[in-house]
C-alpha cells in the first residue's frame, strides 16, 4: 500500500472536519476452495470523525462483523500535488488521505486500506466524499488446519469498464454525513431489502422503522444522529429447520447529491463437511429514487 507522512496545519485540516459515514463492499479475489465458497456477500461499515487536530477516527464492522476500529494522522494534498503523484483529480480541490491497517484473525489475516477525503468544498466538509484505495482484505480459515474457508478480498467492487477517478482502483464509498439530519425527505418511499424480500420503510424526521407484520419477520432501528442502522430478520436454519433470529448491523450514507442508501451484513451459519461457517449476508436500504 502506497502511504506518505506529512505535516498538517490547522488550516489544511479545517475543511475535512467532521463526521462521514462509509460503506465497506466486497470484492472476492480468491477463495480457499471453491466447494467452501465462503465469500461475504454482505458490507461492512465505519464511522469516521476527522479532529481538529488533524486526527482521524474510525470505527466499524467488516462484512465478516469483525470489529474494525483505529485512529491515524490525516495527510492534505493539493489537487496539482495529486496530479503530479499521477491521481485523476481537479486541481483547484483538496485532498486528505489516512491508512488503515489492521492484523486480525488471531494476527494471521489483516486489512488494510487508503482512504481518501476529497474536499469538494474548499471551505467545509458538507460535499466531502470518501474514497476507498490500496485496499486488501485477508482472512485465513478457521485454524492453520482447516484454511478451505480462507478468502482473500480487496474493499470494493468490480471496475471494468467504468471511468476512474482518483485512480483505476479507487471507489467512492461514502460522504459526510450531518448529524441529526431529517431523514424524511432522503427515505421516504423506501424499501428494506434483505433474502431476496423488500419490505418498505416506516420513516419519521428521526428514524427508520418497519412495520410489525412483514414477510421476513424484520426489525430496524436507524438513528438519524449516528447514521447507524441495526435490527434482525428471521430465517430457517437448514441443520434445523427451525426458524432463528439473526442480527444485522450497517449505516446510511447520503451523497453529495443528496442520493441516501444503507448498507451492512448479518451473518448465517452453515455446516459443510467439518466446517462450521458463518456466511456474510447483505442487508440493504434504497431510497426511492433507486428502488
């Protein structure tokens, strides 16, 4: 992963302050074998609060629900300091970047990540995006044994074909979110997808709910103030045959154009052989624009 260390000034950082919520999607590279097949199909998540001080926050889930939690320096570029690095960007912009890196799996796997803030307003952070790059996501199996469930995934989504920015790896993968916004006007006539079923939203200034009677048994709790979302849907366990409740968690991004969607991951376990594995799967909001 390419990481510089710089210097900050008060001046630099001000346009990045504040809170941004991002979305962590899955793009599966190999997988320990394919009669396992245990790719996540469902999102992580993080927070981050960028300080003035310069210090960036950041704390989630990955699609997997391994925690995710950490803080670095923020580092400020120019849109000409970033062109000659060979980024596709607008001069006149600024740009701030931190890494992420994080061992995991008892110090086997790790993930790691440049997230970039591109400050598409030079004087507050309200049209900020965020970018995803350099990312690389390893789990190694259960135990050095039994490794069939091991996968190893970068943070995004498949590109071909599409136009890049910042760089031909880059995602956009999130955006300032303010706090205690109305979530009205960005919600409602919304659906809540999740197993293949929809189930549409019950939306107020403050949150996001479902209706009691739904076909996937589903609860939803969203907070305006964090853009966290969280609940639970029931399924049939296919060991069993009975039906459980499984929990999910994710968050609600809004872009700089006003588009609003939630994304996150429950997890449902399945035997295979002497596998017991926990399948990720993708829980989503869509606004109603994008139903």
């Amino acid at each position: 992963m390419f990481v510089l260390a710089r210097a900050v000034t008060a001046a630099e950082v001000a346009p990045f302050i504040g809170y941004y919520t991002v979305g962590l999607p899955v793009n599966v590279l190999e997988v320990g074998s394919e009669e396992i097949d245990n790719r996540p199909e469902g999102y992580g998540y993080v927070t981050v609060t960028v300080s003035r001080s310069g210090k960036a926050k950041y704390s989630g889930l990955l699609a997997d629900g391994t925690r995710l939690s950490g803080s670095a320096t923020l580092m400020v570029f120019t849109g000409v300091e970033m062109s000659d690095m060979g980024y596709s960007v607008e001069d006149d912009a600024l740009y701030a970047a931190f890494p992420i890196f994080k061992t995991l799996y008892r110090n086997s796997g790790s993930v790691a990540a440049l997230v970039w803030i591109a400050g598409n307003a030079l004087d507050h952070a309200g049209d900020n995006t965020v970018w995803l790059d350099d990312s690389m996501w390893h789990y190694p199996g259960q135990s050095t044994r039994l490794t069939d469930d091991a996968f190893l995934a970068v943070l995004g989504v498949d590109k071909a074909g599409t136009a890049a920015h910042l760089s031909e790896t880059a995602i956009m993968a999130g955006a300032f979110y303010a706090k205690r916004q109305d979530l009205m006007p960005l919600f409602e006539g919304g659906q809540f997808w999740a197993a293949e079923e929809f189930v549409p939203l019950v939306v107020s200034s403050s949150s996001l709910k479902l209706d009691r009677d739904n076909v996937l048994g589903a609860k939803l709790k969203a907070s305006a103030s964090t853009g966290l979302f969280s609940g639970s849907i029931k399924q049939e366990n296919q060991s069993t045959g009975r039906m459980q409740t499984l929990k999910y968690k994710g968050a609600l991004l809004v872009g700089e154009d006003g588009s609003s969607s939630g994304y996150g991951a429950y997890q449902q376990q399945e035997k295979i052989g002497s596998y017991r594995v926990k399948r990720s799967r993708p829980v989503v909001i869509i606004d109603a624009v994008d139903r």
